[in-house]
C-alpha cells in the first residue's frame, strides 16, 4: 500500500472514564464518552449553561510507521464557540514500524456552553492532523441538582 505519509499512524484517540494498563502492557478502555447529557436545575431555560468542570481520561494511541526520533504530540480543544484552548504538547519517541506510542492523560475541562467540542491531535511528525469530536448537550429542566450524566 503506498501513501503519502509514511507515519506517525493514528491508532485510536478516544475519551473515557479511565484505562487500565495491564501487567503485560495492553490497554482496556473503560467506558468510552462521546455525549454527555447535562441536566440543570431552573425555573426557566437559561441562556447559558453554568460552568460544569469534568475529569475525564484521553488516550492516543499511534503506531510509527516510518518515523523515527523525538517528536510532540498535540492536543487542540475547540469549544462550541470556536475558543481554542491551550495546547496539550506531549513529548514521544517514535522507534520505527510498528511499534508504538500510547499516551493516557487526566483532562480537566470545565465546560460552559452547549455544542461540539472538538478534539484534534496532530504530531510534529509531519503526520496529517486528525479530529475526533464529543457533544456536550444541555437538557431540560429537572428537579434536580446540576448533575453530568456520561451516556454512550
């Protein structure tokens, strides 16, 4: 098979509740998250979400492929409204093939509006960036306490 870039390959990029290393170094991912269903406590609709901080787990696995050496891995959130936060750089070490890098990070996010958050992760491998996206969604009123509610 030939293409245009020879590596680094993005093997998965995935956000979690948490991931096991295992003994003999493979990887469960526990309970993928791609939507969360806010609920909010009011009288009436109100015209912003209240900041709702979240801790989740990120893993990006990448294969080598005919990379070599030192590189950053980059992780970009874009809010709803276009707000690009602070870049996560990661440093990695790429041995070639198929070996690979697996990076598993706790993020903090607070989040304060209603939409697409997108997560985008490049290296400076020269490797194409490659997004993966996870909403966020604002439901209706309950009785309730403000309360996130993972759902797949």
């Amino acid at each position: 098979m030939t293409t245009e870039n020879s590596g680094p390959y993005l093997n998965a990029a995935v956000i979690c509740e948490k991931v096991l290393q295992e003994k003999d170094e493979t990887l469960s991912v526990i309970r993928m998250i791609d939507r969360f269903n806010v609920t909010v406590s009011a009288l009436g609709s109100p015209e912003n979400l209240p900041p709702i901080p979240l801790n989740l787990t990120v893993l990006i696995s990448l294969k080598s492929g005919k990379a070599r050496g030192r590189s950053t891995v980059k992780l970009r959130i874009e809010s709803p409204s276009g707000l690009k936060l602070p870049d996560q750089l990661l440093p990695v070490l790429f041995e070639g093939e198929d070996r690979g890098v697996n990076l598993v990070m706790n993020l903090n996010l607070v989040i304060d509006q209603e939409g697409v958050y997108w997560f985008d992760v490049s290296t400076s491998a020269g490797s194409p960036s490659l997004s993966t996206s996870h909403v966020f969604r604002k439901n209706q009123f309950s009785n309730s306490c403000s309360e996130i509610l993972p759902s797949t």
